[in-house]
C-alpha cells in the first residue's frame, strides 16, 4: 500500500527474496517494463530511489481474500481455524475480523494519516 504509487528501493531491497526478486532486480526486470514502472529519485540522495507506478490496473490489483470473498458473495474476511477450548483467542479473532478489510492495492488517496487506527 502507498500513498504515492512508489515504493522506495531500499525497503524492496529487504524484502526482495521474499518476492522472488534477484538481485539484479533493477537492471533486469524494472527497464524490462517501463510501461509498468520505473525508477526515480527526487531527492537527489541514494538512500531515496524510488519504484514509481507508471499505470495503475484495478483489473489486476485484486489480493485472494477480496476474489474469495467476490465468489462467495460475502465481504472479504480472514478465515482462522482454532480449537473450540480457545475461546479468549476466538474473541479476539472474531473482534478483529469484524473490522473492514483493506486491500493492499486499495487507493488511500483520500486517506488521512491515522484515520483507519482504532483508538
């Protein structure tokens, strides 16, 4: 999720293994698609390179939990299986999934810091 449609390198570059990304991620797959992304820095420092959304497909930005919940009909959710003797768990889950999902690709434009935290 980001406010601005970039994701700065050198947070991307922490989690790049968990994504599957090598490390040559910037000479070889962002110039590959310059009409997805690319790279910008305006700042000037090298600490702030940033990957910066090009084009933007609603299509696409949908995360598994919003398709589940679309097949189903339902509002998008956690499913969580636990034991029936858990019930301070169970409370605490169902508290927390009574809450509205946001998708990681939702547009916070409109969004105003700390809006969504709860109290």
């Amino acid at each position: 999720m980001s406010t601005n449609q970039r994701l700065n390198v050198s947070k991307l570059n922490e989690l790049k293994r968990n994504f599957g990304f090598p490390d040559d991620y910037l000479l070889r797959i962002v110039p590959k698609y310059p009409d997805m992304f690319r790279v910008v820095n305006y700042t000037g420092r090298r600490s702030s390179m940033e990957i910066e959304f090009t084009s933007w497909n609603p299509d696409i930005a949908v995360s598994a939990i919003e398709e589940l919940a679309k097949k189903e009909g339902c509002e998008p959710c956690f499913s969580c299986s636990m034991p029936s003797t858990w019930v301070k768990p169970r409370e605490k889950f169902r508290e927390f999934n009574s809450n509205p999902y946001i998708s990681p690709y939702w547009e916070p434009s409109g969004l105003v810091e700390e809006s969504m935290r709860n109290g």
